[in-house]
C-alpha cells in the first residue's frame, strides 16, 4: 500500500475530484482515479471522499491509498522477443504473425502480453491496479511489425492521450492485389461493424451517416509488379505505403478493399486468393504461385514514432519486412 496525498490551489477550485487528482499525481490516468474514488481509496479529512464528480476546493488535502497491483490473470511465459527499444517505462516490439497481442478465446496462451508478463517480471508498477503490460493499441494476430506496450502508470496514460489525438506516426507496408486508383491517395470513410457478418468491418457508404467510427488512411505505391492483362496497363500487384490518421479494427485492410486492392492474402477481405496476372516462364509461375499460397494478409507495421510520453524524447522504430512478404516481393520483381 502506498499513501499519496494532493492539495487543491485556487486554479482547482471546483475541478472535479477525478480529474484533479489525475492532473496532481501523474502516476494516475483519470480513468483509474474514478475507480479508486469509487472503491473508497480516497479521503478528505479522514472521511471518505467517494464522489468522481465532486468539486474541489482551495486549500483540501486528499489522501489516496493507492492499493498494491494485483497478479495479472494470463500467465508469464519464456517466448522470445524482438526487441526494438525499451526503458524503464515502455518497450517497442517486432511482433511476428501467428502471436495475438492479448489472451482470447482461442488464444489463451503464447500471445505478446503472456511473453511480455515474463520479461517484464519485476519491472510493472500497475495498470489500472493490475501488474500488467498496457496494451494501448493492437495489431492483428496475422499482422507483424511494430507496437508499442506501457510499463507504469504514466506511461499508460501518455500513449492512451498519444493514440487519441493522433500525434503518433505510423507507418504500414501491405501488398495488394491490383493497385489502387489513382495510386497515391486517401481513404476518408467512417467503418463500423458489419451487418452481415458481425465477425468483419465494413465502410460506411453513405457520407452524411453517423454510423460508425472516422477512419482515414493515407496511401501511396511504392511498387507495381506485372500486368493484370496484356496492354492493359494495369499492375497486377504493388507494394503500398500506408500511414494511419485513425487506428480503427482492421482499417488498412478494410480501406484498401474497398477501393478495389485488397491484401493478398487476406481470409477475410480478399475475394481471390493469388493475384490475376497476365505473363508465362518460371518467374512468373513462381510469383503466381507464392501469392496464391500466401497464407495471411500480407500486411506489416514497418514503423512507428511519437514523443515519448514520460521523458519528451523523440522514439521512432522500424522492424524490416519478415522473410515471407520480402520473399514475395523478390518474386513479385521479377514479373
């Protein structure tokens, strides 16, 4: 148990209680402070101060009793990292495919916050009360590349404040069916659940909607490859640069199929499996052949950079392409 204590200036006056003492003790997000609030952790006085909404005033000394973090749930587990940068409040990682970030049905074991629980051990102050890894943003479980994980409290809530106002720099490389039209863009359209399939996103069409959540992804080709007929003047496959103005489910994914490039690979936007070529020889059969057989969307978080949330320093990572895209790109060159 640790006791911290926090005393209202005439600025606070009738700031409310969670905010105030999220503002005064930086270890707490205003989330965090609500749920002790509630849990009867905070006085005034000696006497409870159990009210998130309750206004402060001059000169009032609140005391916090803030509780030892709890075990996590999921279990550590000795899994190898690839570890791109980490201090003593947060850690990039080079996720590869097949790791989930965080247990779920299906994944209970071997994801990024079980193998994270294990290096980490010793080193997390409490997220939320719990001695955990915070998870402040995902990438999908056939997605490698980049992500970043919290270690302490303040951490956690500087990259949550980070992601919401988007001053983070993110960079994606996917490889398409097709290329998009024109091959330098953006896609500006709202995403939602679909309703047909509750397991998939969908965009939302109709521009005057409110349903949904904004998405935006800005787009360029790097790359084209082959021919999609012969003179049509079409790639028939290209590497696209994407950067995230939004982090929404399965964004790229959802964007880039939308405008007519779905990734190859993807089980669950892609229609086709490979890619529509036109051309014959042992380069083009091989490239053919390893974009048929590729078998998750070919999508990889190359980099991510932002301001790091505790010391002001500049943080930017990069993790290189994983053998399976760069071996597809090599063959995709050669047609």
């Amino acid at each position: 148990m640790n006791r911290l204590t926090a005393t209202a200036t005439d600025t606070d006056k009738g700031t409310r209680l969670d905010r105030f003492l999220s503002e005064a003790l930086p270890e707490l997000s205003r989330s965090r402070a609500k749920a002790l609030i509630k849990e009867g952790a905070v006085s005034l006085g000696g006497r409870p101060a159990d009210d998130p909404k309750a206004g402060v005033s001059p000169g009032e000394t609140y005391t916090l009793e803030m509780p030892d973090p709890v075990p996590a749930t999921p279990e550590p587990e000795d899994i190898p990292l690839d570890i791109l940068f980490e201090d003593e409040h947060l850690i990039l990682v080079n996720k590869p495919s097949g790791m989930a970030v965080h247990p779920a049905p299906g994944s209970w074991q071997g994801t990024l916050v079980n193998a994270l629980l294990h290096h980490c051990a010793g080193e997390l102050s409490g997220i939320g009360g719990v001695e955990r890894p915070g998870i402040v943003h995902r990438i999908d479980k056939g997605t490698t590349g980049v992500l970043v994980v919290a270690k302490t409290e303040p951490a956690h809530a500087g990259l949550s404040k980070l992601f919401k106002t988007h001053d983070i720099d993110r960079t994606y490389l996917a490889i398409t069916r097709g290329a998009p039209r024109p091959l330098v863009g953006s896609v500006d359209m709202r995403i939602a659940r679909s309703t047909s399939d509750r397991k998939k996103m969908a965009v939302i069409r109709d521009e005057e909607s409110e349903h949904g959540r904004h998405a935006v992804t800005h787009y360029k080709a790097k790359e084209s490859y082959g021919e999609l007929d012969k003179g049509a003047g079409l790639p028939a496959a290209a590497l696209i640069e994407c950067r995230l103005e939004t982090g929404r489910t399965h964004q790229i994914r959802v964007h880039m199929a939308h405008i007519g490039a779905p990734l190859i690979g993807d089980p669950t936007y892609g229609r086709q499996r490979g890619i529509k070529a036109y051309g014959s020889g042992e380069a083009f059969i091989d490239a053919t052949t390893r974009a048929r057989q590729f078998d998750r969307q070919a999508l990889h978080a190359a980099s991510l950079g932002f301001v790091h949330p505790v010391t002001g320093d500049e943080v930017f990572a990069e993790a290189p392409l994983p053998p399976d895209m760069d071996g597809l790109l090599s063959a995709l060159r050669k047609i």
